[in-house]
C-alpha cells in the first residue's frame, strides 16, 4: 500500500457568502478534467474532528479540524467547496479546496486551503442541494432553509434563513432557475412530508395550495432548471416552476410498498434517475412518463451520477459496479469488484463504504480497514489502496479548474 505523508496543518481565513441574483448563478465556465491538478478527497472522521485532505495523484495529505466528528461531506455545484453539515450538533461549514491553477501566462488564486468562512447553526440541518449557484440546506428541526451563493463564499458571510411555511419534517427541495425553490410540506405526514409547494427566497408561498397534490409521503428530489421530481409513495411527483403537478405511475412489477427514495438529475433535463435497494436503479423519463430499469437487483447500495451528468454509476453489495451512460443507455462498464466493503446500516449515521467517481476512477472506502481505495475503470484494477489514520465516515471528491 502506498504510503502517504503528512503535511502542517494549515489554518484558513477565508471570506464568505450570500445569496445572489440570476446573473450570478451560472457556474458553466469550469472545466473539472483538466491535469488532476485540483483535485483532492475530503474525508471525515467517525471518531474525532480531524479531517483529511488528500490529493489522490500526488499522495498530499492535509490535515484539518472540523468542528466535530461524523460530518456529512457534499460537493458544491463547482466543485470547488465543499458543505460539511453535523445534524445531530445542529451545525453546518464549508471547506475551499484552495490552491492555484497556472494557465502558463497567469493563474488563479483559489485562496487558502482549509475551512472557509460560512458556519451557521440550524436544527438538524439534514438535505443539501446546490444547484442554479445556490448552495441550499434544509434543517429538519423547524422545517427552515438555510441558503447562500456559492461565489460569494469567499467575500461575504450571509446566510439566509427562510421559513418554509411548514411544520418540522424530514424535508427535501430544489431551485428552480428562476431561483423559486420546491419544497417539501407536511402536510398530514407525521414524520415524512406528503406535498409539495413553491416558495421565493424570502419564503413567501407562490404557487396555489390546489395545485399541490397530495402522496403517501415523500422522500428525495432532483431537478431541472424548471422541473423538479420528488420520490413518493404515490409514484414520482413531477413540480413545474409554474406550480403546475403530476404523478407518474412506478412499474406494474414494483411491488405494495416499494418506491424510490431517492432521486438525481442528468444532463439530459427531462431524464432522471431513481433507485431503492430492492429493485435497483432506473431512468425516469419525465416527458414520455416512462420509468425503465438501469441495473436491477435487489441489492442495490451506491448509486450516484458523474459530474458531468453523462453516467449513472451503480454498486451492489456483493460489488458488482455498473456505469451506464445516460444519453444512449449503453453499459458502459459492468464488473464485479474484488473489494470487501462495509455494507450493514443499522440505521441514519451507521458507518459504511462510500463511494465517489472521477474521470476514469471509482473511489471506495472501507471504514472497517481505515482505507480508500482507487480503482481505475479502464484498466478494471484497483491502482491505489490509500492507508488512513482515521476511521472514514464520509468523503467526496473536490474537483475544479477554470478555462481561461
């Protein structure tokens, strides 16, 4: 195995964020692919605060202190930073992957690498979004959000709470590109919310209460620039940004009690994926109304899509990994990976694999070894095994460059 050095640690005092306007939401002028120069594994620890960094090309390692352990990591819609929440201590932080980029006859300066600047409290902040350049979380405890702009994380610390105008509830949302936002209400739920509504960003409900249709309750979303779908027991309830909704049927083989959980968009805008771990992953064609198989098994544990968009990767328990690519529906890639995981969950917070793609590699923790591994798709081989110091709860790859 290969063995990795550790480097100071750097403290970081970087400036931080707001919400925007339309114009600065576009985030389309990055390219995520260029040299493997920025780009690096954020990984928490299950035990402690300590946080790694490692640059999976060059075997840095970087060592930070979050402001507790078992932080829950996602990317931000760049790539750039990254949002560490912690429920269960009401608490929420971002992380900038720093660095410069060299574009031969100037660079960039992407800061100090480290912690940045927006932290907030919030009741169990739980759902994470970033899409339309917002970064979005919605905080289980009081039904609130808590929402800035991704590009102003470094020269401005406002963050907006919003009151949703419903009751407490495990909750989901999406942004619209007109920057309304879906969300989730309780409805008659008790503990799973059972409408949708669209609310403004200063919270004010837009859309009429006869066009939110009611579910048997609701969980996971994912969306468009105009369309969001909501994973339910009804079926997948589709929210235009008008207000206007409606339900599509699952499968006739989906059995009493089965229904998707959890949703992500492509590239494609009117094709989404949907998936459980009993019957696997699937398309959701929002346009013909059509849900058809992806990878089918009934014991489905990662499915995620590429930055890009263009695949959906999918992974069993036993380890077979298939990527499919999105517009043409070809299979892509369909192995079964010699790699014991971590794949038992007793419940929300259990300590199990991750996983996480990039370019032609498929990253795997096994919390149980104290490792990440990388394996490279082309060459259908695990090319690194990176031996940590800590026990990895979570982590996500943090990727980013700019083309000028």
């Amino acid at each position: 195995m290969k063995k990795i050095f550790f480097l100071p640690f750097l403290a970081s005092l970087i400036l931080f964020a707001s919400c925007s306007s339309d114009d600065d939401a576009s985030m389309d002028d990055h390219n995520h692919h260029d040299e493997h120069k920025n780009v690096s594994l954020l990984i928490s620890d299950t035990e402690s605060k300590t946080l790694n960094f490692i640059n999976p090309f060059t075997d840095e390692l970087k060592k930070f202190e979050a402001a507790y352990a078992k932080g829950s990591i996602y990317a931000t819609e760049s790539g750039r930073y990254a949002v560490i929440t912690h429920r269960n201590d009401n608490f929420t932080e971002t992380f900038n992957i720093g660095g410069e980029i060299d574009h031969g006859d100037h660079s960039h300066d992407l800061g100090e690498t480290g912690l940045a600047a927006v932290s907030f409290v919030s009741q169990k902040p739980t759902h994470f979004k970033s899409e339309q350049g917002y970064v979005a979380v919605y905080n289980d405890g009081d039904a609130t959000l808590s929402i800035f702009n991704e590009k102003t994380i470094d020269n401005n610390a406002t963050v907006n709470t919003i009151t949703t105008g419903s009751a407490a509830h495990h909750g989901a949302m999406v942004i619209f590109k007109n920057c309304n936002i879906a969300i989730t209400n309780l409805g008659n739920g008790s503990g799973l919310p059972e409408k949708v509504q669209i609310i403004n960003q200063s919270g004010e409900i837009v859309s009429e209460e006869a066009q939110s249709l009611s579910t048997s309750g609701i969980h996971g979303s994912a969306g468009n620039n105009t369309t969001a779908v909501f994973g339910s027991g009804t079926g997948i309830l589709v929210v235009n940004d008008n207000g206007e909704q409606n339900i599509i049927n699952y499968p006739d083989s989906f059995e009493d009690g089965v229904w998707f959980g959890s949703l992500l968009a492509t590239n494609i805008s009117d094709l989404f994926i949907g998936y459980t771990s009993s019957k696997g992953a699937y398309f959701i064609d929002i346009e013909n109304e059509a849900i058809t198989p992806i990878h089918e098994t009934t014991e489905l544990f990662k499915c995620m899509v590429s930055k890009s968009g263009k695949e959906v990767i999918s992974l069993t328990k036993s380890g077979v990994l298939k990527i499919t690519d999105v517009a043409t529906k070809a299979v892509l890639f369909n192995e079964t990976l010699s790699i014991v995981m971590d794949t038992e969950s007793t419940g929300h917070g259990s300590v199990t694999s991750s996983i996480d793609y990039f370019d032609e590699f498929v990253y795997i923790s096994v919390p149980s070894a104290k490792k990440i591994i990388q394996y490279n798709i082309d060459d259908m081989k695990i090319t690194e095994e990176f031996e940590l110091a800590i026990t990895p709860y979570q982590f996500k790859v943090l990727a980013y460059d700019i083309e000028h």
